[in-house]
C-alpha cells in the first residue's frame, strides 16, 4: 500500500500537554514561549508532537460507535437490537435532540475536532523552532499538520454544515489563544469554510512530499500524509461543496433564509461551475500516474479473480498495495476484541461452530443486498421501489427483467463461486435473489443458507450460515432478547476466508487497512462531476465507471444498457424512464454503495449531500423470515420480524444539531434549523 497507517507513537511529550491544554478548546491557556521553544527545537519531541495530532483521526472504521456508526444510521445497515445497540441506532430512529448529544458516540464531534485544530495551529506556529530536521523535512512536517487541520475542519463540515473558522482578518488560522471569544463567535458561510479548506491543502500540496520514502522512512512512518492525500481531500470536499445539500438545495429553498447573527447568508444560491472545480481537482489526482486500482488475475474472465482483486483494498500488504491513497491501520481502542477483531465479530453469526465470538449485530440492509449488479449482464437488477404508506416497500423491488435477476424462486444444485472449494462447500438450494451477483457481493455479504468461507471453522466440518428460527439447523438462530441476525444476511467484508477464530487473540491480533481515500473514489467522483459539470461529458463519465466496474469483473456500461442513451434521452428500464443524465446519475450513486459498503460512511454522506435521506431513509424494517421454522419461508421478506423501531429522517437532519454543551459557551451561535 502507498500510504497506510504504521504504528505511530499516538502520545504527545507531557511537556507538550502542559504546554497546550485539552482542557477546553475555547479557553487555552496562554502558551509558555520558553518551554514550546524548547520542546519544539529538539526532532524527536517534534515528531512526537505531530504524531499526537494523527491521534485525532476520526473511527470511521469503528461500525458500532463514534464516527464510524453513521453507516448505522444510513439506509445501508441495520443493526441488531440488543444489549449492546448503539447511540448511533438511537439517532437513526430520530431520538436524539441538542442536550442528548453529549459526546463523540453520540454524534458530538464539536470539542474533538476543534481540539485538534488548535494542536495543528500551535505545530504549525511553533514548527519553526526546529532546527536539527532538514529544511524538506520540516516543510513536509508543516504540510501534514496543514492537512490534518483541514481534514478536522472537513470531518466538522460533512456533519454539521458550515462551522466556525479561526482565522484573522486575512483569512489566515489563528490559535485559540488569539482573542477566540466563545460568547462572542457565529458560524461562517459555506463558502467561507470550503475556500478557507482548499486555501489550507493547497499549501498542504505544495509542501508534501508525493511519497513518504521521499522525505523519511517509508516502512515505519507508513500512514502519514503526501501529496496525493491532500489532493483526495480537496476533491471530496469540492465534491461535497458542488452538491445540492451545500449548492442550492435542488432548489428547494430550504436554506434561503438560513443567516448567521451577522446576517450573513449561510449556504449558496446553486452554481454549476462548481463541477468543474471538482472535475479538477479529481483529474489531479489521476494525471499523478502513481495510483492504480488492486487487480489479481482476470476479474472479467474469473470471478474468484474479480473477487481477490476487490478483496485486495483491505488484505494485500500496504507494499503491494496501489490503490490507497491514505489510510491508516485499524486501531486498538479500548475493545476487549481490538478493533478490527471487534468488528469482525460484532458482525459474525452468533454460532460457536463459526467462531469464539460472534454476535450478528452489524448487518447489511435488503437495500443493499439489492444494490449489487448481476455477474453476467452487467446490470443492476433493482431500479426502485414501490411504496407502501408512502414508503419504499422493500418486499416490492421494480425490477429490471434483462438484468437476469429473479426476485422469486429456487435455484437446485447450486455452486457456490467465491472463497470456498466445492470438495467440501456442496451444492446446495439458493434463493435466486442469491445467484449470479458479482463478485463483491459475495466478498462482502454470506447469504441465509450459503457456506461460511472457512472449512474448519472451529474443530468440525465445514458449516452452512443458515438463519431462521429452526434451532436445530441454525448457524445463527433467532432471538427475541440475545444478539442474533435479523436480517437474514451476513456482512463478511472484513472476514479473510479461511481465517480460523477460535480465541480471542485471534481477534486481537488482526489488523487490516482502513482505506480513507482509494483511487476508485476518485474515478467516481470523476465521473459524477463529468456527468454535472457545464460542458457534460457522458463518454468521460462512463470509461471511468467502466474502469471500477471492471475490476469487479463487469462489462461496460454501454454494453450492458445499448438501449440507453446516456449522452441524451436515456430511455426506459423495466417502466422506469429516466433521461440520460439521471440514469448515470442513478448508476454512479448504485456503484458507490456496491464498492464502499461500510467504508467511511460513503453512502450515509452521499445520501446527504445529495439530499436523498429524507425519501430513502424513511423505511420499515425489511429483512428476511428469520422467525420461520423453514427455510424455504425464511426468504420471505417482512417487515414485522425486527425487534427495533423503524428509521426516521426529518428535513433538519440533514444538518447534526450543536449540543447544549457548546451552546452554553458559544451563546451567540446560530443553531442548525429545526433545533
């Protein structure tokens, strides 16, 4: 991998703590020149120093909490109602206001990142005390804490909407310390906070270096920022800044008359050349020739190629590895199981045949399940939904018939394809939702009645993950109290076939690469822009979709659809019209959940910045029959068998309220509307 995240000293010198209080980030004590001078003359405090400001990276690998649990909140998750739910689930079911949220696991951001801004601006500000580093190792020094306080800012951005900028009158960062007066601060404009960002990682750019080994170690000082990284920022952000949420709102005005206590308007009037800032900054990224998406094998001619290839992004060893831009290792917080063991086992069946641990709370939703595009044809079998009460009725999927999908029926004697041996994973009847998908669907999700990709899971036989409520054959029974899969399907992305789980070192012990920015974000991000930008260009759109669907084994676009004229009209699909520009509008938002399924909350963030949240997140609980005592009936598709209440998107969630807490130091700030 280019650049993932190697086992930093994520403590800062306690010097330095004294010397910058964490205390609060609105009342900082006045900083001790004398003692900063020395602390940030000497290299290995200076390092130290910058390692402590990687220790804020947001846990967006951590599903079950903190950054990570949007994924929980969007329509791709469900989570399974038990002992151990998560505030994030409460948010999903709309019980949450201002004074509940309280802390970083409940969606409280604030005091984290602003934290973190204020230790990049004192690094940033004192740097220059460094004497014993190279002139280009300091300059590299600076732009990684450069990148690092945009970042923070971004990370406030995407979850509360414009925030509040520290800077002086020439726009430049100041810190806390420098007359930050919390009863007296507002909020800036969008615009505002998106050219104050790009200004700061446009330094960052021309500071870093493009690869770490340029200016340092490559192997122990893995994960740190380059070039390329902060290039990746500046194109999601510009991404974001384009979208309707924060350019224009579709034109739903919904904004308009949002002002901050100045009278400043807060979020733009729409302005299309804002695509072309994103085409940009994407193509930047690609024209550095240093990226390359993770292939093995022949992923059109094989499936097990395609799926290895896909798989590659989180196993292959970062020195192999071409595709992550950025990243970092999977880290231990205070988990019992580690972190990625964590994860792996709060979303493994809950059968001790399968593993030690296991507790099926993390699972994928029926939406996702249908988001996958079918091996052969190429196409995405589902197009929408009908609704019932207003909802999208996921028992009801429109459903493309040249797709080669079924939403019905049995397949007899079928093989299954990816990451098992057929000497011991037999033949078996699958639901013919379940045969022909690609192949990352079978790298991420096992399907009710499928193999467990392990032959010796524990000290038996190979087994089937089979869930419904005949406890006599169950891998991972139902439950009315205990954890169990409610759903019907299991999320395995971060299970390694073959991997035998039978301690909890074996949990512990497991680490893999968290990819925060990859290269087929950037092509669909590409593409998107080719797609909205003033002069749109569908052919660009379409090679570059073509480029990630290939990976996964997938023919063209153009071939897949030939009735469809995606530079025009478009056409219609199984009833479903659409001119040329929502269809591939429609396609990329498709291949973004089916490539990035729990990865950063991609699907969440898109789902908001496009303001789709609020007619597709209100839904009922759609899984499978796991209370059927047959399998053949479990694959019925219910709305009652879930134990949790339904989601709940209201228009002012777009935006995440400020808590009470900060509230009562900022009281001139101007709250998010609708709370």
């Amino acid at each position: 991998m280019k650049h993932s995240f190697t086992n930093m000293i994520l403590t800062v010198l306690a010097a330095a703590c004294t010397a910058v209080s964490c205390d609060s980030y609105f009342d900082i004590n006045t900083k001790d020149q004398a003692t900063l001078e020395d602390i940030m003359s000497r290299s290995t405090a200076v390092r130290q120093y910058l390692a402590h400001l990687y220790a804020y990276i947001p846990n967006d690998e951590n599903l079950r909490a903190n950054e990570g649990g949007t994924s929980l909140r969007s329509d791709e998750a469900l989570h399974a109602k038990s002992q151990y739910e998560t505030n994030w689930y409460k948010v999903r079911r709309g019980e949450y206001s201002s004074a509940s949220s309280t802390d970083v696991g409940s969606g409280n951001y604030w005091k984290k990142f602003y934290e973190a801004i204020n230790e990049c601006t004192t690094f940033i500000d004192n740097l220059h005390y460094d004497k014993e580093d190279s002139e280009k190792l300091v300059a590299a020094m600076e732009g990684e804490a450069r990148f690092l306080r945009a970042y923070y800012y971004f990370c406030l951005f995407r979850h509360y909407g414009p925030v509040f900028l520290w800077m002086d009158e020439n726009g430049d960062p100041v810190a806390a310390d420098q007359g930050i007066n919390g009863e007296t601060i507002d909020r800036n404009t969008v615009e505002q906070n998106v050219d104050f960002m790009v200004k700061e990682l446009d330094r960052a750019i021309a500071l870093l270096p493009a690869n770490v080994s340029d200016v340092m170690a490559a192997y122990s000082n893995m994960g740190r920022a380059t070039k390329g990284a902060a290039m990746a920022l500046k194109a999601r952000l510009l991404l974001y800044a384009a979208s309707p949420l924060y350019n224009g709102q579709n034109g739903t005005g919904i904004y308009d008359s949002f002002t901050n206590s100045r009278g400043e308007k807060l979020f733009p009037s729409y302005d299309i050349t804002k695509w072309d800032a994103v085409y940009k900054a994407a193509k930047d990224v690609v024209d550095l020739n240093q990226y390359s998406l993770t292939q093995k094998g022949n992923p059109l001619a094989s499936i097990q190629d395609a799926a290895d290839s896909y798989q590659n992004v989180w196993f292959q060893n970062w020195s192999a590895n071409t595709e992550v831009i950025w990243g970092w290792w999977y880290r231990q917080w205070a988990d019992y199981q580690g972190s990625i063991g964590g994860e792996i086992a709060f979303s493994a069946p809950s059968g001790g045949k399968i593993c030690s641990i296991g507790y099926s709370l993390i699972t994928p939703s029926l939406k996702l399940i249908d988001a996958y595009p079918m091996a052969e044809s190429g196409r995405y079998p589902v197009l929408q939904y009908e609704e019932t009460n207003g909802m999208p009725d996921y028992s009801r999927p429109v459903v493309d018939p040249l797709s080669g999908y079924s939403a019905t029926g049995w397949t007899e004697n079928y093989q299954q394809v990816v990451d098992v041996n057929p000497s011991w994973a037999k033949p078996f009847k699958a639901h013919n939702t379940t045969v022909g998908r690609d192949a990352r669907f079978y790298s991420c999700f096992v399907p009710n009645g499928f193999w467990w990709p392990c032959e010796r899971p524990m000290d038996g036989s190979a087994l089937r993950f089979t869930c419904y409520d005949n406890v006599n054959e169950c891998t991972s029974p139902y439950s009315p109290t205990e954890g169990c899969n409610r759903v019907g399907y299991t999320w395995r992305r971060l299970y390694k076939a073959g991997n035998q789980l039978k301690e909890v070192t074996d949990y512990t012990s497991i680490q893999y690469v968290f990819p925060a920015f990859r290269l087929a974000e950037i092509y669909l991000i590409l593409a998107e822009a080719c797609n909205e930008k003033q002069a749109r260009d569908a052919e660009e759109a379409i090679r570059y979709i073509d480029l990630v669907r290939a990976r996964s084994g997938l023919i063209g676009l153009k071939e897949a659809y030939p009735e469809l004229d995606f530079a025009g009209n478009g056409g219609t699909v199984g009833g479903v019209t659409r001119s040329g520009q929502e269809w591939l509008r429609w396609i990329i938002l498709q291949e973004k959940m089916c490539e990035f399924p729990f990865e950063g909350s991609q699907r969440h963030y898109d789902a908001m910045r496009r303001m789709l949240a609020q007619k597709e997140y209100n839904v009922e609980n759609w899984t499978l029959h796991v209370t059927a005592d047959n399998y053949e009936d479990s694959y019925q598709r219910v709305s009652n068998d879930y134990i949790g209440g339904r989601s709940i998107f209201r228009q002012r969630d777009y935006l995440f309220p400020f808590g009470s807490a900060q509230l009562a130091e900022m009281t001139n700030f101007t709250q998010n509307p609708g709370w």
